[in-house]
C-alpha cells in the first residue's frame, strides 16, 4: 500500500509541474479514485498514467479510427480499465469533484473517436473488463455487461441455443455499451426491430455514482439511454435483453455486379422491393469502388448480401419472384447457423472457425476512416444515382451500405424509445471512405462532402436525419470541452428528431450539472 501512495504522489507531483494549466487537479483525481476505492478491488490494477510501459497499448487496443487515435494527447491523464464497479463510480465521482471530463469506451468503435479523444483534459473509462455474460435459456433473456462484445454475446448465445439470438449488430469487435445505447442494428431489423426494442433492464452509474436498474432510475431515464445517447446520461454496466427466436439453420448469399453488367438498373429495382420482402429477408446492397475491367480503371461494383431466416429453396423463390434481375443461382447460397452468418457478413471465409469470433482485436488493419449517414423516403432515381457514382469514382476506396427498412421498423412508434427513425423510410445510408496514409485525410474529406452534397436532393430534409451509431461530427459539435446549445440542437434535431425535446428534460433532470458531456451530448434546457 506504501509503494502504491507514493507511486501517486509521484504522479501528482510530475504532472503538476508541467501542466498546471492543462491538467487541473489531475494528481488530487488519481488520490481521489484511490481513496474512494477498497484495497479488497484495488483500483491501481486498473490504472494507466502515462508511466506505465503499457499505457499505449492499452490506449490502442480500443482506438478503431486513426484519425483519432493519439496515446500522446496531453489532455489525456489517464485510463481506468475498470475491474470492479466501485471503480467506475469512483472515476464519475472523483472527475466530477475535480473537473475532469471522462470518455466512456466499451468497443471503441465510435466513427469520430470521442471515446478515446478530447479537447480538454479527460480520463478514459474503459469498460472492456466488466464482460460477464449469463444466458437464461428458459427465460429467453440475458445479462451482458457493456465491456462485452458483440461476438463474447453471440457467442455466449450461441453455446446455449441453437435458436435463440440477440437482434443486434453482428460485427464481432463492435461494444455492447455503444452499440446498443446508440440503437444498435443488424440483419433481423425487418423482422425484430433493433438492439433497444430487446432491452428489459439496465445497471447505470449516474451523474452522483450511484448505481440504478430500471425501477430506480424510472421509466424516463430508462426511455432516454435506449437510442438517445447513453454517453449523456451516465456509464452503462449491463444490460438485461431479450432473445428472439431464431431457426437453427439461415441462408445467405453475397453476389454482386458492375455498372458495366448494368447493377444501376438492379439496384433501382432493389429500391422497389427491398423494403416489401418478407421480413425474415435482409437484402443490404454495398456500392463500392473497385477495380474496372482494364488495367488502371475503376467501377462501382454493388454487393448484395442477403440474411435469411429460413432454407435456401425458399430464398430462391423469393428473389426469382421479386429480384430475378440479380441472376441468384444456388450455389451462392449458403445454409448455415446464426453465429456462422455473423462471420459471413464479416467476410471470413466459411468455414472459418467460430472462435475468431472472440478475438477483440481481429478484422481488418486499422485506417482512417471518415463515414456519414442518411435516411432514404422515396427511390433514388437513376440520374441520382449516375451521380452519386460519378462522386464516389473520385475516391481510392469508398463504400456505402444501403440497409433495407420496412418490417416491424414501421410498426414501431417513433417514440417507443429514444431512437426515432421508423416509419417511411426505404433504407438507411451508410458512407464510408477509408485510406492508410495520413496525408490523403483532407483529400477524403473533402471528397466525402461533396458526395454528401451530392446525395442531398435525394434524402430525407428538415432535418436530414441522421443514425447516431454513424456518428458525425459535422452535423453540428461543441469542440471546446464546452455545450454549445445551437450546435447541440442542430446535431441531436438530427439524430433524435421529436425526441430531442424529452431527452434534454431527462437531461437537465438527471444530470443537472451536465457533468456528461463531449462534443455531442444532449444539451440542457435552461441552457437554451
Ligand atoms: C466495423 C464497424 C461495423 C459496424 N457495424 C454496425 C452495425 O452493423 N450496426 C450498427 O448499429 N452499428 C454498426 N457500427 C457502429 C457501431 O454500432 C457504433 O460505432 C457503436 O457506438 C460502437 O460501440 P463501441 O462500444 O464499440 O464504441 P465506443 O467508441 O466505445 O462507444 C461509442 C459511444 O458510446 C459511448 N459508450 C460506450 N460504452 C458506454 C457505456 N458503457 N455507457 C455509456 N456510454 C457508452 C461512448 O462514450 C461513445 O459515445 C459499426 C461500426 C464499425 C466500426
Ligand atoms: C501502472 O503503474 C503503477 C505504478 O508503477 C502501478 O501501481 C499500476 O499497477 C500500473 N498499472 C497497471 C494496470 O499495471
Ligand atoms: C507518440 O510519441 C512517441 C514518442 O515521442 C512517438 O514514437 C509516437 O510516434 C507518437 N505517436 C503518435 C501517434 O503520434
Ligand atoms: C464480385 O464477385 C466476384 C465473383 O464472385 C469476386 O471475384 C469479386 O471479388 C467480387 N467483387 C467485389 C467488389 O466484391
Ligand atoms: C459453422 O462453422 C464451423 C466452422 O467454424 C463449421 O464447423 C460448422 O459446421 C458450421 N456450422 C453450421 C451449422 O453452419
Ligand atoms: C486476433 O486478430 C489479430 C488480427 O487479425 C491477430 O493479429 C491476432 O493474432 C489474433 N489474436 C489471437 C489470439 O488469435
Ligand atoms: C408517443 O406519441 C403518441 C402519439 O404521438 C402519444 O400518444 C404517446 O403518449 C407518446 N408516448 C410517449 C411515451 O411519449
Ligand atoms: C506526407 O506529407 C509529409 C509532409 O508534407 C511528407 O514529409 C511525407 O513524405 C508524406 N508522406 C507520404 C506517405 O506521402
């Protein structure tokens, strides 16, 4: 215990002297989330200053964006990978006294990377120890705490039912903590809805330290944190959701064609049904540069991947019927289990064993990446299309993802929960550009404005809605460690349309002194 105290006195003393302006208080935090934590759960296993040998690795492991990821970044004092809840309330309490922003990483997945960068001088919570995971097969429902994975839970899921799955995301690295706050989606959203209509309960740190489920936190706080920004309202420990049922056997297909085999013309059609399929079919089309014909060229090449609850006959039948412009042949399709198909979508090869699944650091190389969303009400029409084309050529590697909506998506009112994009809409958009030298940065983002411009006449307006788990910072931030109200209403009217109004009373009842806040958190009322 001696060595530790005098550890963080050396702490405080070095950091106090070179950054008495940029740092306050850092080295009374570090003495504060010792003192308030028991030697029984001691916090230092869980703290990470700059003077540990693994302080940037563990800075690393969870920073998905380049343009972002910086373990130099002076305003950062330290991490707390929590092991113990005591240390999460400790890190709230203790930031909170000294003034201190913290940043909440489950996965570490967010596009703009304000889990892991700030402005002004902040801690990381990083929740990747607390991952515990008990399935109630009986019950069909789950605890899963939020440093937990989405391939730990399907997994989990996994081994303890054939038929039974959690209607979220399938990328295998993606948090619990950010992906289902942020209303979370994966390929039963026609059939299911998404990640937030299957959560019963949670456990959440409030803005005081204190821990709450769904009856002490009430009805209100527990509407917001599902879809409308968990982030602005406290840090998630776990979750209580619901599984669905599932055949023990699913077909998917991936297939795909150029502009030069006609897929504008697939791809118009797909507009057409791709929301009126049946709903245990998921058809994403993935538009995307590639190489053209001739050496030096380039194309747009369209990837259809379809999820389909149910045997690879009837898939047939289906898409001959509604889609036979696509050409399926049956040996594209494969018969598989669910947690098989998440590796699939990943792109493994099939066959690639399941345990890749639990691997928090596999998928592609890390990049910098720059993404934007959209929501589509009406069909793109084909000189749209052409010109979106036209803008997305001048990339080196761009991608977009068109997701099919239609199902329960709108059957479900706008304001079941915080997440309000329902009814009335054909697709969602995402956009991505992604390149592995830092120069070329401006060059993409300025591309990525212009293909965004370009989309404009196309999409939903007032507001141009927008998906808040494809966050993006240009649609309006506060960039000083500060709330700036017009630009917080600007982004939230976008992500969270006639919700914003509720979230921001929730707010300014629960967190009155907006201790949770980063460039795009929900604003206070009074602050209007
Ligand atoms: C490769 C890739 C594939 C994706 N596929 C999908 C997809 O299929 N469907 C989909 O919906 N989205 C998808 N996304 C987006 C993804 O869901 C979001 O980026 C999500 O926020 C990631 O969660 P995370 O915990 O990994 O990220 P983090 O960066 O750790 O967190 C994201 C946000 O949530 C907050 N947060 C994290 N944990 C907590 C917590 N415990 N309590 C409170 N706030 C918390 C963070 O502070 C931050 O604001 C994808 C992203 C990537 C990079
Ligand atoms: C970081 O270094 C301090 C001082 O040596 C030590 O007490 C602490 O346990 C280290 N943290 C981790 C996670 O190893
Ligand atoms: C951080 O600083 C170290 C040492 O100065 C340097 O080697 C490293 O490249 C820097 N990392 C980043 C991301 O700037
Ligand atoms: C399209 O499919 C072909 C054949 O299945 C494959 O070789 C090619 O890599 C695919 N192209 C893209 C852009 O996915
Ligand atoms: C799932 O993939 C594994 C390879 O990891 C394979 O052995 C198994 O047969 C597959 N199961 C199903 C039902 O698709
Ligand atoms: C996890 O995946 C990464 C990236 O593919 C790889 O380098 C690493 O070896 C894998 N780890 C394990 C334990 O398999
Ligand atoms: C949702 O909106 C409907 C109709 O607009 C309203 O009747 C209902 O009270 C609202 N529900 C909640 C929880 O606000
Ligand atoms: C990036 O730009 C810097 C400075 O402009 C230059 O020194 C460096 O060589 C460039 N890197 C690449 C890979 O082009």
């Amino acid at each position: 215990m001696n060595e530790i105290v005098s550890v963080l006195f050396l702490v405080m003393f070095v950091s106090d002297s070179d950054a008495k302006l940029t740092k306050p208080n850092c080295g009374y935090f570090l003495g504060c989330i010792c003192s308030r934590t028991s030697p029984e759960n001691p916090i230092t296993e869980a703290l990470y200053t700059h003077e540990n040998s693994t302080f940037v690795s563990s800075y690393l492991s969870y920073t998905h964006n380049k343009r972002y990821s910086n373990p130099n970044n002076t305003n950062l004092i330290a991490i707390i990978a929590a092991k113990h809840e005591s240390h999460v309330q400790a890190t709230v309490v203790c930031a909170k006294s000294y003034g201190i922003q913290i940043r909440i990483r489950s996965g570490g997945h967010d596009f703009e990377g304000v889990s892991y960068n700030s402005y002004v001088p902040f801690v990381i919570l990083d929740m990747h120890n607390l991952r515990s995971i008990t399935v109630d097969v009986a019950n069909k429902k789950a605890w899963v705490q939020t440093g937990a994975t989405l391939g730990d839970l399907n997994t989990k899921i996994a081994e303890a039912s054939k038929t039974l799955a959690f209607a979220g995301g399938f990328w295998s690295t993606l948090g619990v903590g950010g992906h289902i706050s942020g209303g979370g989606y994966g390929n039963m959203i026609r059939k299911y809805g998404i990640s937030v209509d299957h959560v019963n309960d949670a456990q959440l740190v409030d803005s005081s330290g204190k821990i709450l489920n769904r009856v002490s936190m009430g009805e209100d706080l527990f509407w917001a944190i599902r879809g409308g920004d968990g982030a602005s309202f406290g840090v998630i420990l776990a979750w209580n959701i619901n599984l669905v049922e599932i055949p023990e056997t699913l077909t998917v297909f991936k297939v795909n064609k150029t502009l030069e085999q006609g897929v504008t013309d697939v791809l118009y059609k797909w507009q057409l049904v791709s929301s009126k399929l049946p709903e245990e079919l998921f058809l994403r089309a993935a538009p995307q540069t590639t190489d053209g014909a001739k050496s030096g060229e380039k194309t747009i090449a369209v990837n259809f991947y379809a999820q389909f609850l149910g045997s690879a006959e009837i898939l047939m039948a289906i898409i001959n019927n509604n889609l036979p412009e696509l050409g399926l042949k049956r040996e594209d399709c494969y018969e598989m289990s669910w947690l098989n198909t998440t590796m699939f979508w990943m792109n493994y090869p099939v066959g690639t064993p399941t345990r890749v699944l639990l691997n928090r650091t596999s998928g592609p190389p890390r990049a910098f990446y720059k993404c934007k969303s959209d929501y589509v009400k009406k069909p793109i029409p084909k000189e749209g299309m052409e010109k979106i084309w036209k803008t997305m050529l001048k990339f080196n590697n761009a991608f977009m993802e068109w997701n099919p909506y239609g199902g329960v998506m709108d059957l479900i009112p706008a304001n079941a929960t915080a997440f309000p994009h329902r009814k009335g809409n054909l697709f969602k958009i995402l956009y991505a550009a992604s390149w592995t030298d830092a120069n070329a940065t401006n060059a993409n983002l300025g591309l990525m404005k212009e293909l965004y411009d370009v989309a404009e006449p196309y999409v939903s307006s007032n507001p141009r809605e927008a998906f808040l788990n494809y966050r993006d910072i240009d649609i309006g931030s506060s960039p000083n460690g500060e709330t700036n109200c017009e630009e917080a209403k600007i982004c939230g009217s976008k992500y969270f349309l006639g919700n914003l109004k509720r979230l921001m009373e929730i707010k300014t009842k629960y967190d009155p002194d907006n201790f949770f806040k980063y460039e795009q958190s929900i604003p206070l009322v009074h602050a209007m």
